[in-house]
C-alpha cells in the first residue's frame, strides 16, 4: 500500500529553487533512506512532504521504539516530541553543542540565549 505519494513537488526560498519537481513513492514497510550532501533539499523535501497526520504517525511509531528502550539518535524540530520521549537533549548551533541535559531542563528553562532564541521562533 502506498503510504506516501510526492508528485512534482517544487519549493522555493525567495529566488532560491530548493525542491525542483520532486516525485516519489513509499510503500507500507518500506526503510527509505534520503541521501545528498548538506543542502540538497533533504530537510525542505522532508518538512513540504509530510503531512500532519503522516507526522503523527510516523511520532507513534517513534515513541513505540522509544518505550521499548531502542536506543535512538532523533534529529528533529518537533520540540513537545522530542521533549516527551528523549532522556537527554542536545542543542547545537553554529557547528558547537551549547547546552545539552535532561529535555526538561533544556526546553523549558533553557539557559542559553541561543537556545532561548530558538525555542522562541519555533513558537510562533
Ligand atoms: N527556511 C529557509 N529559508 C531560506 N532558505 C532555506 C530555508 N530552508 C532551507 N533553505 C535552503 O534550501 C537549501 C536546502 O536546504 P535543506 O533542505 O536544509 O538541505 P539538507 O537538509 O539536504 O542539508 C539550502 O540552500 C538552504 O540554505
Ligand atoms: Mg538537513
């Protein structure tokens, strides 16, 4: 069963041409790996392509694998999520680590101004 279906997908950032006609299938069991050096679309193709309930599916079945204390390494701006699952929380900026503990302490006491910034805008 086809679970998720891109057809000629195209983004842009302002005069920037990010995604450029972008199509592709996912089957139900499929592993599909997105690969390309830093900046070829990757992230934009994952954040335009799922919908909100994709998304949430794809959260259960990260808090299923959390719950069975598979050990994961999760790269991702959905915070609340990443909040309720993680038992330590990096947050990077600018190529360093500039705070990293325990997600409550991070998400909602955030000491850094960078991280503070970043939690900010993600808000809104
Ligand atoms: N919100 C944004 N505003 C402007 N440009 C963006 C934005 N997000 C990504 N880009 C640009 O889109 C291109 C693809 O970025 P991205 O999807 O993050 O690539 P990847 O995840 O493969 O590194 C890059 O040139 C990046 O600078
Ligand atoms: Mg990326």
């Amino acid at each position: 069963m086809k679970l998720l279906e891109i057809k000629n997908l195209r983004k842009s950032f302002d005069d920037l041409e990010v995604l450029k006609d972008i199509s592709m299938d996912v089957n139900e069991g499929q592993v599909v790996s997105i690969l390309g050096p830093s900046g070829s679309g990757k992230s934009t193709l994952l954040r335009s392509a799922l919908d909100p309930e994709l998304t949430a599916e794809i959260l259960k079945v990260l808090k299923k694998l959390a719950e069975e204390k598979m050990t994961m390494v999760i790269v991702t701006h959905e915070i609340a999520f990443a909040r309720s699952i993680s038992d330590h929380v990096v947050f990077m900026d600018g190529g360093v680590i500039v705070e990293q503990c325990k997600p409550a302490d991070v998400i909602d006491k955030p000491s850094n101004v960078r991280t503070k910034a970043f939690l900010k805008k993600l808000e809104q």
